[in-house]
C-alpha cells in the first residue's frame, strides 16, 4: 500500500479545496440507519469468520452473567450501519460510507484505499437493537503522491448511536483516493 | 444478571507492563478474506473479486478489508483476556494488504496499567499483524494500539458499567 502521511484528525480549511467539500467538513451527512436490527445470526457470522470463540457471545449464561443477555462485539460496530448490496427499488449499488466516495468523485479519483482506523467503543449493541449512524468528514489533505499513485488523504468520522440515544460508538477511517496514473 | 458470573481469567494485578501476549498464527485463505467481508457486509469487489483487485486496484490478489481486521484484533486481545475483557478502543494502521497464502500472526505487549477515576482498571497493549516476506522475514502489516478493560478483582465486571461509568476515551459526538 503506501506510507500514509496521513492529517490529523482537525478540521482542515485548505484553499485549494472545492466549496462543496470544504462546506461540510465538520457537518454530519447521511444520517440514518441501515434498515435492519442487530441480530445474533450475523454476530455468529462474524464471530465464525475469526474463529472467535468468547463464551460471552456464545453462552447465554455467560452472557446474562456478565452483560446481561446477549451482545455483539464491539468490533462489529460499523456492521450494524452497512446497507444492503441491494434492495427493492434501489437503481444503483448502494454503498456504505458514503462521503468516502462523495470524496473520490469530487476529486476524480477512482481508486481508494482505508489506511487508518480508531474506534471508540460505547454502550454494547444488543440483539434488536436498531442502531444509526452519521458521518462527519474532519480534514482533507493537500494533493499527495505515494507509490499507489496520486490523490488525497482523507479523515472521516463515523458516529453511531442506539435507539435510546446511547452513544455506541465512534469510528474515524483515513481513506486515501489515488489516481494510478499519477496525475491527480 | 441473574445467572452466576464466570470466575475473570485476568484481573489488572496480574498484568505487567512488558508483558507479552501469546502469538496467534492464522493461515489466510480465500475463504478468510471472503467470509470476512461477506461478515462485516464490505460488498466491495476487491474484497471477493480477484480480477478487479488485481486488474483495478493493482494488488496482488483480493485481501483482508479492514472491519474484518478490527474482528481478528478484538478476537485476539479476548483470547488473553478472557470474556470479562472490554475493549474501549482500538487504533490500526495499515502498511500492507493480508493476501490468501500468506500467514498473519499477531503478537501483542502490554504499555501501560491503569485505574481510572472511576474504577474501572485499563491495560494498554501495543499490536501487530505481520506475516513472512518471500525471504523469510517477518513483514508488518498492521499495527495499532488497543485500550481493554479487565477487572481489577475477581469481583469486578467491566461488562457492568453503563454510559455514567464507562469512559474509555473522550466522546467526539
């Protein structure tokens, strides 16, 4: 991949940026939910899917000892926003994180790839639970080249809450879109 | 909670700064990298798709995405920890893409104990996904840094704090 010489996490205010996205650096776009519920199917997925063998997750026992009933792992968080490939309806591929790719089309940049990933955990998702999310773009750097090619770093926050209002969590993605022919 | 709580299997006293956690080695597969995705609903094609990773993203072969890597260190950090571990956060850089052949391994030491104001006991510990270079060598993939809160008796539950206790960084929202 590359060296990421990746901003931090501030609000950038960069000249060289397009009105329309530096208008929304610091604004929570796309809020709203993915259209389903947590449930326990897709947390055995996941946990199926790194040989995850917590009893916290798999023995209710466990779960109503510790947790109080049955819980996702807290890794799941950005699952619980993704939408559906397809829906009934829908004309295009929906696609989750959405300012990520607002961001390569207003660059032109075809090729993306995440570099950076901090999540802060809250309250547990549990089953039923219908959790939303919001996504706040936080900096965009000036034009970078790495051996991928040429294009931009960017910090995207991702903030989730439950159906109480509960903060469940907060995940910040640096993405960076790239241009493999080097031009920018 | 009504049922009787498991015994920890770590509480904070036994954690040391420089302690090492064990290593865990997986043999990734096409199979890991697609359940993965598929796992945490990444649809994106270069995570399954073998011709657009190669032919459009330039990479070798379609490879680890990166929810799936948050699993694999949370599933990691547990291990020790045991199911009274919760984690708080989790930072990950990503030098280089996980390919189906390659073997991760994850190893992990612990930075720092703590007890925080209101009680709830914090081990940090610095992680690393590597696997073997063509030469042999160990070769860093990612590498991040997570916050777990374990219990800090065999009485307390870190899973029993709700939002007016459980502060494991400075909320952004």
């Amino acid at each position: 991949m590359t060296e990421p010489s990746a901003p931090g996490s501030s609000p950038t205010t960069d000249d060289a940026l397009p009105e329309s996205v530096a208008a929304v650096i610091g604004v929570p776009q796309y809020e709203g939910d993915a259209g389903f519920d947590a449930e326990m199917g897709y947390v055995w997925t996941s946990l199926a899917s790194v040989e995850n063998g917590n009893p916290l997750f798999w023995d209710a026992d466990v779960a109503e000892a510790l947790a109080g009933g049955p819980i996702a792992p807290p890794s799941m968080l950005s699952v619980w926003f993704r939408p559906h490939h397809w829906a009934p309806g829908a004309t295009d591929n929906l696609v989750p994180l959405q300012v990520h790719f607002d961001l390569k089309e207003a660059f032109g940049l075809p090729e993306a790839v995440m570099t950076d990933n901090t999540i802060t955990f809250g309250v547990p998702v549990r089953p039923g639970d219908r959790i939303r999310s919001r996504q706040v773009l936080r900096s965009v750097s000036p034009p970078k080249t790495t051996k991928l090619g040429a294009g931009r770093f960017w910090v995207i926050d991702v903030e989730y809450l439950n159906q109480r209002d509960e903060l469940v969590g907060v995940e910040t993605y640096t993405g960076f879109g790239y241009r493999r022919d080097g031009s920018s | 909670m009504s049922t009787t709580a498991p015994a920890p299997t770590l509480t904070l006293d036994r954690v040391h700064v420089g302690d090492v956690l064990p290593e865990l080695a997986v043999d990734v597969t096409a199979t890991t990298v697609v359940l993965g995705a598929l796992a945490t609903r990444d649809w994106r094609p270069m995570h399954h798709d073998y011709k657009f990773a190669t032919e459009r993203n330039g990479t070798r072969d379609i490879f680890l995405n990166t929810p799936n890597q948050a699993a694999w260190f949370e599933r990691y950090l547990t291990d020790w920890t045991g199911p009274h571990g919760r984690l708080g956060t989790v930072t990950f850089r990503m030098k280089d893409s996980v390919f189906p052949g390659d073997t991760m391994v994850f190893r992990g030491e612990v930075t720092a104990v703590a007890t925080d104001a209101l009680g709830c006991g914090w081990v940090g510990v610095e992680v690393m996904l590597t696997v073997a270079g063509e030469d042999g060598a160990d070769r860093i993939m990612t590498t991040g840094s997570a916050r777990i809160a374990v219990p800090v008796d065999a009485d307390d539950n870190p899973w029993a704090r709700g939002p007016d206790t459980w502060k494991p960084g400075d909320w952004k929202a």
